[in-house]
C-alpha cells in the first residue's frame, strides 16, 4: 500500500518545508532581537580605555599622570626625609643631650666650638626643610617647635653674648646671662625629636597619651561621684 502524502501547501511546499522554514525565520528573529537588545543596552557614553603606552616618553607621562604627588616624595632636597638622614639628626641630638650633662660636671673649653657646629647642623636642617616645603613648612607644628629651639640656641650661642659685649654687663646677676641660662636650658627640649624619629618611642609615646586621656575621664566620673556623694552626706548632717 503506498503511503499517505503529506498535504501541500498553497505556496507548493510541503509540511516538512514548511517548518523549516518557520523555524529559520524564528532563528532570524531571534538574532534580530537579539542584536536590537543589545544596541538598547549599551552605555550611553563612550567607554574610555586607557592606551598602553608604547614608547618611554609615554611611560614617563603616564607615570606623572597616575603619580601626582611624585613631586612630595622626591626632589633635591627629598633625601633629609631618608632613614639614615633621620638616624644623623637623632644621633647629632644624643651627642647633644650627653653634651649638656658634660657641661655640668666637666669644665673644658672645647664644649664652646662643639656646641656651635652642632647649632649649625641643626640650623642647616631646619633650611633645608624650609627649601623643601616652602611655606608650607610652617604648617606643621613639629617644624615650628624645631625652629623655636634652633632660634633659643641662636640666641643663645650668638645674639645674647653680643648684646652683652656691647652692653658691658659682666656680671652674673644682669638679665641677659639669665635668659642665656633659660634658653641654655631649653636645648634639653631636642630630645622630644627622638620620640618623633624612632618608632618605638613615638608608639610607646601615643599609648601614653590615650592612657592619661582615658585617666582624665576617669579622674572627672570619681570627681563627681565624691561631689554627689559629700553633698548626699553633708544634707544628711544637717537633718541630724
């Protein structure tokens, strides 16, 4: 027996045929709407991708771009901010301090020339720093507290035994050797910098500081709880 045909279509194609060929005008569709998604969904601004640079001028310039605050950490005076510029400093500082105690036990007329080299190195740091940062090297207070006692030891060393020449005051008890021993005195402050450029010290120096802020709160709760208990004490004396 011969099998049943398949009906034909109007267009004189068979069933067969005919899904076939809706199925590939389905698939068509498909990537239309597809492709029209996508043109929907892209960025409506232009997506910026940095160019890798190809030769070493633009290496240099991608680097100046991307580092702005290259011109902080470097430059010809960066390196008083180095490790063993710092470990100078602090070394030149204990010879100081060691220095000062000397004077006190040991009379000798090479503490004189000593002291004025040591002034100069710390006066040459202080210009170097300011040559650094400019004005802004009087926004930090460490700077300000630094150039206070390299002034003292100016005035000290420089200004106050010239003011007494020209004054002809010789005499222990006149008023200028008795700001030149305050500000003799005040020398002893350039140890406060070691706390600073060790950082042991400077840790040790922080927890410090928040343990006595943390005992001038707990000093101020016993306060007023001594104040409220005298005053419940004294109103209970007098009912008495």
């Amino acid at each position: 027996m011969m099998e049943p045909m398949e009906p034909m279509e109007p267009d004189g194609t068979d069933g067969t045929d005919r899904a076939r060929n809706d199925q590939m005008r389905g698939w068509d569709f498909q990537a239309d709407h597809e492709e029209e998604h996508e043109d929907l969904t892209m960025p409506l601004f232009p997506s910026t991708k940095m160019n890798i640079p190809k030769t070493l001028t633009e290496e240099k310039n991608l680097a100046e771009l991307l580092f702005d605050d290259q011109e902080e950490h470097s430059g010809p005076y960066a390196w008083i901010e180095h490790t063993w510029a710092q470990t100078v400093v602090a070394a030149v500082i204990v010879l100081n301090a060691v220095l000062f105690g000397l004077e006190s036990d040991v009379q000798s007329g090479l503490w004189g020339p000593i002291e004025h080299v040591i002034l100069i190195i710390f006066a040459a740091e202080q210009a170097i720093r300011f040559a650094r940062y400019r004005l802004s090297y009087f926004s930090s207070v460490g700077n300000l507290f630094d150039l206070f006692i390299v002034a003292c030891g100016a005035t000290d060393l420089w200004v106050m035994p010239l003011v007494s020449v020209l004054s002809g005051q010789k005499s222990s008890k006149s008023s200028v050797l008795q700001v030149m021993q305050l500000l003799r005195l005040l020398r002893i402050a350039r140890l406060i910098r070691i706390v600073k450029i060790i950082p042991p010290l400077y840790s040790l120096a922080v927890g410090i500081g928040e343990a006595l802020q943390g005992m001038f709160w707990v000093l101020i709760f016993l306060f007023m709880l001594l104040y409220a208990c005298a005053i419940l004490t004294a109103r209970r004396s007098w009912r008495d």
